[in-house]
C-alpha cells in the first residue's frame, strides 16, 4: 500500500505545499527527497521527528525555518516598552 504524505515549508508570505507518494516504511528524509526538499528540522502535525522517523497515510511533514529572535527574548523587548 502506497502512503500520501503532504511536505509544507513555510515561507513569510505563503507556504509551498507538495503531495507525494512513498512505498510503506518511508521515511521523513524519503518524503522531504521526493518532493525535492532538504531542511534540518522537521516535524509532523507540529511535532519535531527526526529524519528517520516513519511515516503513516496522511501525515503532514513540515519544514522550520530558524526563528529571526528567541521569543523569550522578544517578550523582554515588548515588556521593557
């Protein structure tokens, strides 16, 4: 049975959306190579995996891109304002 996974990353203004098809036993890092797509985090339905980690029918594999600040320190800023 073949899985379809959907791979997302992110982008400020929109994001780019890719659904494939992988055999059973994919992996993250077979998804993000199919939909011709690299990252170093990843995660499914907003959870951090690990590239190896298999995938089910469904599932959403999305790309993260580095925060611009810590949103610790973000709300030191706005709090000292």
């Amino acid at each position: 049975m073949a899985l379809r996974v959907e791979v997302v990353r992110a982008r400020s203004e929109w994001a780019d959306v890719v659904e494939v098809r992988l055999p059973d036993g994919a992996t993250v890092r077979d998804a993000l190579l199919a939909a011709g797509m690299s990252a170093e985090q990843v995660g499914i339905f907003g959870k951090l995996v690990k590239p190896e980690t298999r995938l089910k029918d469904g599932d959403r594999v999305e790309i993260y891109r580095p925060l611009a600040i810590d949103p610790k320190e973000a709300r030191r800023k706005r709090a000292r304002r």
